[in-house]
C-alpha cells in the first residue's frame, strides 16, 4: 500500500493547498484527492512539479506500507 504524505510536507514548507495547487497547475480538487490517499495515479510530471515546489524528494511524499 502507497501512504501519500503530502499534508505533512505541505505543512513542513507552511503552503496551503491552493497556493502548491496554483504552483503545479492542478485544482485544488485534484490535489485534494492526492492528499487524502484517494488517487489511483499520479503522473511523474505531477510528482516532479509537487518536488520542485515543496524542494523534497518523492520518498519524502510518498511511503510504502505492507499489508493492507
């Protein structure tokens, strides 16, 4: 299973989600569906934007969890 730990980088780097949502070309929507575990996909252009503005890498993003 895939964690998606984006609130707790976004709050790390004190951005909103409208604000990281206008910076990589997303809605807000979207980036909604990322942060709560929902989304079935990102793309790597999505993954390298977030990184770029959050200055993280995906590992800092993303977790893998057994089971579940």
């Amino acid at each position: 299973m895939i964690i998606v730990n984006l609130d707790i980088m976004m709050a790390k780097r004190k951005i909103s989600s409208f604000e990281l949502a206008d910076k990589i070309g997303i809605t807000p929507a979207n980036l909604s569906i990322l942060k709560t575990n929902k989304g079935k996909a990102i793309r790597f252009s999505t993954l390298d934007k977030i990184c770029e503005v959050l200055n993280c890498t995906p590992g800092d993003i993303l977790e893998y969890k057994e089971g579940e």
